[in-house]
C-alpha cells in the first residue's frame, strides 16, 4: 500500500517537473512568492513602484528629488488622500532607506511597506485606509542606489563591512550634511537664544554631495513632521544629539526634546519583535552594547559621535524629528530572510508612522481676516516645572499649521508672530487616542501699534546659503563674523570612528 502511494506520488512530482520544464512560465510557483526573498536593485525598484502607482492612482504619486553621482534616480513614493498636496492638520512623514548603499534591509523592508500600503487601499483595510487618510508618507527606500549596487553585484564573501557604504565618490553621506550641532553649541556656550532652524544661519564652503544635497533641499521643502532613517549593522533605535558636545568619542548628548526622542525611540523599539527584549546576542558580541537591555534604544553620541549626520540636521534645520533605526546586525543578508525580518519591523513601520500623531497641532491664523500666518513660532513649557521653555520651538507653515510632538503632560504654549500680539494656552497631552493629536488652534491679534510687515519667506534654499545670503536680526555683524571665524577653524572632518553602522 505504502509502496504503490509512493509510486503514484513519484509519477505526479515526474510528470510537475516535466510540465515546469517544458513550459517554465506556467510554473506552478509564481514569480510572486519569490519577490520578497530577493532584493530589488535600481531597475526592479522603479518597475515596482511603477506598477504600485498604477494600482493604487488616486493615492500616489512618484518623484524623484534628484540624481546620484552616477546618474541613478533617487525615487520617492507617496501615499495621501491627495498626493502633492500638503493639507492643513495633515502631518507629513517621511522614510528613508539604504543611505549606506551596502546596509539593503531597510531598503528592501521599504519596498515592502509601499506594497502593503497599495495592497491595503484596494482591499480596503480599514487601519490602512485610515493612516493615510490623515497622514501624507513619502517613502524614499534609497538614498544611496549607487553603493547598493555595487555591493549588489560584489560577490557575498567580497563584500566585506564596507564595500558601497559610501556613494560613487567614496563619501560616506551620514557625514556630509551641514554640521549643524557645531553651530547649536557655539551659541549654547555664547548664551545665543537661537535653537532652531539654525540652516538659515549657517555658512560653509563645504560641497555637498549629490545626494546629500538632493535629502537637504527636500526636507527643507515639505513641512515633515516626523522622520525615519533606516540602517544595518546593529539592533536598536538612535536619536539625538548624534555628535557629542565636547568631541568626545562617547558621550550622552540631550537634545531639548530628549524625552519625546525617547519616546519615538521606544515606540518603535518596543513594537519590533526583537529590540527591546533581551531575546538575542548583541551584535558586536559584547555586554557593554547590549542594547535591548537599555528598552533597545540609545542615544546617538552615548553610542559614537558622528558629525555632519542626517538625524541631527532634521532636528536643527527643520521642524521635523528623525531618529536612525538600526534593524539587523548583518547589512546584506541572504534574501530568504527578508520576509521573517518584514514581519519582525512590521508593526513598528506603521505604529512610528502613527507617532506624528502625538502632541499638539493647531492652525494660527489672523483674528481679523482668519488668514493663515506663516512662520509663527510655537514655544511649550511644561507647566509642572519650573524650567524655562524647551528650546527647540517649531514653526507654523503657509498653511498656517504647526505640529508640535509631545509627551503626555501638562503644557504652557505661547505663540510668537511679527506683528501680533503673543498667543498662550495651558494644554494637557495625554496621547490617549492613537492618531489624534490635541487641536490648539490660535487667531491672533495684530499688534496696535505700527504693525511688522508680514514678510513672505520662501523655504531656504541650501544654495541661497552657500551664497552668504545669511540675515539675521539675532546676530551683529561682529558676532557673525566671529561665528564665521568658529566654522572655518573647526576640523573638517571628524575621525572617522571604529564603528560605523
Ligand atoms: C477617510 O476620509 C474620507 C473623507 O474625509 C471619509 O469620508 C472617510 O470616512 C475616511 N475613512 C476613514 C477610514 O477614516
Ligand atoms: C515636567 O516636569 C516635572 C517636574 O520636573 C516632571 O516630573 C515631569 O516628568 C515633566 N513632564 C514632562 C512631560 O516632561
Ligand atoms: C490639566 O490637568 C490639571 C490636573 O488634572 C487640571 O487642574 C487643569 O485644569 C487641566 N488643564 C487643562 C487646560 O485642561
Ligand atoms: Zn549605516
């Protein structure tokens, strides 16, 4: 009995394998199942989002910021109910993949999280159709497609730590971004009151790489809320400072919003199936980096400094708040894992999105004519303390919107405009309902006497500020001189650390 079933079973698995062999399109296995076990190089990622766009037209839209060094797209994906546009209350957020060409899960998990998305809005998941409902994600999953392919097309056993980490001029692009913690120090230690936005003050001969200029110029030109940069070679979430403030190789570098980088931090470590249990061997092997046991998350310079990093311009150039994810100990590795590391980052991918949800928003318009005001600044104290306000204050954008990422407590928030008279409101964040940022909106009232006049100021280009094309009403000419003395002497270049992830 046993035999003739074995033989029967021979013949049909014979006869499958003559049929896939003859007509090896037909095959049973479908292309399909075999997408996620491989990695999409450049070609395979423009066809797959080209067909996402297709299925999905009313809610996407591609583009791409810019070109790499040799030429390749850097394409971008983005989900809204009304793609292009930015809406008031809408928070943008964005996801970046592969800036170290050779670090490909991110990339990869990126792709994935595009396809879910369309695959959610035609099948109509309700979580899915939400999320994008009231939130615009732009998803970037290659900042790097040159390095990537090189280290692509290197054989696994050749391709060693570093082979494509930087981009085709052998620049490492986590380095090359205006340092911008230099600057925020400089005037932490002169008791300078400038905190934020500091791009607009900022002056350097330094060439920016192509790819690094093409991130720069598109951050700075959508009112991103709340960012993700994604890497390989360890586990655990990083948020700033990432550059030290004395230069020390390792040190605990606050940002003024420290507890809400925390809270972003774990947010996404404690959703992942992995990086905040102690479930798994540190990935350098040792007890001292065993990040799962600090919740798997680390402040940027507490691990090593690095200077002229992606993370830190996001935070002091811009409104938005980015941390670096760090997602598995081996960069590249073999295809077949990609799915199991999929479904460990799932819930993390979506639940951070969630997280530019925290807080307070709020639109601040003139009480008269109701017209939104532009670059009004929004400054939060917590009103249980008795410190002063945390330094970091975010600003309104065209649309007369502001996001303001919190924690859960009790705030005092004063809005500041040219020309009106100061708006406050005591606030208490709770975070209790996920997607629901608490509305605090402000009409002010224009200042009696001899109003400011209203200047329109479009998004600073990086170009207008290599051009020294730097106003500040902050600031003497002295004291800017001075300032301009500081940049040029500092090194140009950090040492390169041991580790680099
Ligand atoms: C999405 O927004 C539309 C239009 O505002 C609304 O009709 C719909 O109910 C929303 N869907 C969900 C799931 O929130
Ligand atoms: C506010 O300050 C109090 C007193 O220092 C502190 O206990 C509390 O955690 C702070 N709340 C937030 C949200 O930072
Ligand atoms: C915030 O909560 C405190 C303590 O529960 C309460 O006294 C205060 O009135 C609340 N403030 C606002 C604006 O709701
Ligand atoms: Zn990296």
């Amino acid at each position: 009995m046993a035999g003739r079933q074995f033989s029967v079973i021979c013949l049909i698995l014979t006869f499958a394998t003559i049929v896939q062999c003859l007509f090896p399109f037909s095959s049973s296995s479908p292309k399909k199942d075999d997408e996620w076990t491989h990695y999409h190089n450049q070609d395979a990622l423009e066809a797959k989002f080209g067909e996402l766009a297709q299925k999905c037209p009313k809610h996407t839209r591609l583009y791409t910021i810019g070109k790499s060094v040799e030429g390749r797209d850097l394409i971008v994906i983005e989900f809204s109910s009304h793609p292009g546009t930015h809406e008031a209350l809408k928070p943008e957020v964005k996801y970046i993949g592969n800036m170290h060409g050779n670090e490909a899960v991110g990339r990869e998990l990126l792709i994935k999280l595009a396809d879910t998305l369309c695959n959610g809005l035609v099948n109509k998941d309700s979580e899915i159709v939400k999320l994008i409902n009231s939130t615009n994600i732009h998803i970037l999953p290659s900042m790097n497609p040159d390095g990537f392919e090189l280290a692509y097309n290197t054989a696994k056993e050749d391709r060693g730590w570093l082979i494509g980490r930087s981009n085709a001029h052998g620049i490492d692009l986590n380095r090359n971004f205006p340092d911008l913690d230099s600057l925020f120090y400089y005037f932490e230690n002169m008791q300078v009151p400038r905190y934020d936005h500091l791009l607009e003050l900022f002056n350097d001969k330094h060439k920016y790489e192509p790819e690094v200029y093409a991130v720069g110029q598109w951050t700075i030109s959508l009112p991103f809320v709340l960012s993700a940069n994604l890497h390989e070679g360890d586990l655990v979430a990083n948020y700033p400072f990432d550059a030290s403030r004395t230069g020390s190789q390792q040190q605990y570098s606050k940002s003024p919003d420290d507890k809400t980088f925390r809270y972003l931090a774990e947010s996404y470590a404690s959703n992942h199936a992995h990086m905040a249990k102690n479930d798994h061997a540190p990935c350098d092997g040792t007890a001292s980096n065993a990040f799962a046991r600090q919740g798997g998350v680390t402040n940027g310079a507490k691990w090593y400094s690095v200077s002229g990093g992606m993370q830190d311009f996001n935070y002091l150039a811009t409104n938005a708040f980015e941390i670096t994810l760090e997602l598995s100990c081996e960069k590249f590795p073999d295809g077949k894992l990609l799915p199991q590391l999929w479904e460990d980052n799932k819930k993390s991918l979506f639940e951070f999105i969630w997280q530019a949800h925290i807080g307070i928003k709020g639109l601040i318009t003139d009480v008269n004519t109701h017209k939104p005001i532009a670059n009004a600044v929004v400054w939060v104290r917590n009103a249980t303390s008795t410190n002063g306000p945390i330094r970091h204050p975010v600003t309104s954008w065209f649309t007369g919107d502001y996001f303001r990422l919190l924690t859960p407590g009790s705030y005092e928030v004063a809005v500041e405009a040219d020309g009106y008279e100061t708006g406050t409101a005591t606030v208490n964040v709770t975070n209790a309902k996920r997607g629901q940022a608490q509305i605090l909106n402000f009409a002010l009232a224009p200042l009696q006497i001899e109003p400011l006049p209203q200047q329109p100021q479009e998004p600073q280009q990086l170009e207008e500020i290599e051009n020294n094309q730097v106003e500040s009403d902050m600031l003497s000419q002295a004291e800017l001189d001075e300032l301009e003395q500081v940049i040029s002497n500092m090194p140009d270049e950090e040492q390169q650390p041991v580790l680099v992830n």
